[in-house]
C-alpha cells in the first residue's frame, strides 16, 4: 500500500533519469495516510519495491 500512496514521491534527474523516491515526501505520505507508523521491515520491503522499479525502468 504504501508504495502506491507514495505514487507522486518520484525524484528524477534533469536528464529525465529516474533517481528514486523524496524521502521527505515519502514521510509525509506515511503521516497523513497512515493511522499506523510503518514498521521497519515493510520499510525495508517498500525500498526493495522502489530499487526494484528504478532497475526496471531504467533500463529500458
């Protein structure tokens, strides 16, 4: 769930290359959407999501 609330997280190089996900915003989507805090290891999964996207987009 919270890869997709954090949809429009996105960082991108001026190049157009896909950086990867504002923290900062990241943790806004977390307060605001959330009635729970995110535990660590769902972190951890939502990171491996997000190197996984970057790879996948990145190369293509």
């Amino acid at each position: 769930m919270l890869f997709l609330q954090c949809k429009s997280c996105w960082q991108y190089s001026a190049m157009g290359q896909l950086l990867g996900m504002n923290y900062s915003a990241v943790d806004v989507v977390i307060n605001r959407a959330f009635e729970e805090p995110v535990e660590s290891e769902d972190f951890r999964r939502f990171q491996a999501l997000e190197h996984h996207f970057i790879n996948e987009i990145n190369e293509s």
